[in-house]
C-alpha cells in the first residue's frame, strides 16, 4: 500500500498509511532490541569496555613478532635510512 498524498484548499499534506506506520515503528523497535542486546557484554563486564582489536595488543601476534602495517612501515624506513648512510 502506497501514501495517499490528500489536497486542500490550503495545502497539501502527506498522510501515509496505518501500514506503513507499523512497519516502521516495527523496525524502530527492532533496531533498539538489537542495541540493547550488542551492549549486554559491555554493560555487564567490570571495566565496562570493549577488548581492544589491534595488532599490537594481541598476545598471539606478539608471539610471532607481527606488527600492524603502520609500525612495520615505520621499522623499514628506519632501516633504509641506516642503510643508506
């Protein structure tokens, strides 16, 4: 079902359906359980974060000596200007 837009005298007002209303205040609420339901982890841990995603701060990385591409572009740099001296 479609709105109807409905003329006046004086103007013209969009007057959308019962459906589409309900179909959007079902998606509205839809999105707020979701959001309610990603933040139980945070809300319910004691430092009330996230872990954090990085490279540098994952132990098993740190075990095979990998870095993230910002800290190995900057080691290569390094060693091309030690090189080059």
């Amino acid at each position: 079902m479609r709105a109807r837009l409905r003329m006046s005298k004086k103007s013209c007002t969009f007057a959308p359906d019962l459906y589409v209303m309900q179909q959007i205040l079902i998606v509205i609420g839809l999105v707020a359980v979701a959001m309610v339901l990603l933040s139980v982890g945070v809300i319910f841990r004691k430092d009330h974060r996230f872990r954090s995603q990085h490279i540098h701060e994952n132990e098993r990385m740190k075990q095979d000596h990998i870095h993230c591409a910002l800290a190995e572009d900057k080691l290569a740099r390094r060693k091309k200007k030690v090189l080059n001296r």
